[in-house]
C-alpha cells in the first residue's frame, strides 16, 4: 500500500465504488486501496477481465510494468 499512496491511489481507490480522480484519462476499474482490489485485476472496456498480478507475455504482471513506466516519466 506504501507504494501505491504516493500516486496511484489518488485514480484507483475505489472506496465509493468509482474513481477519486482521473486527471483527464478514462476511468479504471482498478482498485490499488486493498489487497482483494488489486487481485481483482480490471474489466477491460470490452467487458473481459484481466489480472494485473499475472505475467502477461511479457514475462512480467502488468501492474509491475506499468510502475516501472511511470517510474521512468517521474525521472523525467
């Protein structure tokens, strides 16, 4: 949780059942405010689910590449 509350967590806690904040982006049904949230994974905008814990083909869970990209743009 640590490391979601420095900038995740202001678009995916979904405490209310919606998004806080989406700063201009598409609202996410990801929910990083608890662990049954994150292992929920997301619902994909044409209804199909997907694990964001899950080594995709990539060899990595989506969740971790999507960190290491916003980790690569706040270097910037």
């Amino acid at each position: 949780r640590r490391l979601f509350d420095r900038s995740c967590i202001h678009c995916h806690a979904h405490t209310d059942g919606q998004a806080n904040a989406t700063f201009g982006f598409a609202p996410s049904s990801l929910d990083l405010s608890s662990p049954d949230g994150v292992r929920a994974g997301v619902t994909l905008p044409d209804g199909t689910h997907r694990s964001v814990i899950t080594p995709d083909d990539s060899g990595l869970p989506p969740l971790v590449w999507r960190l290491m990209r916003r980790h690569e743009e706040a270097a910037r």
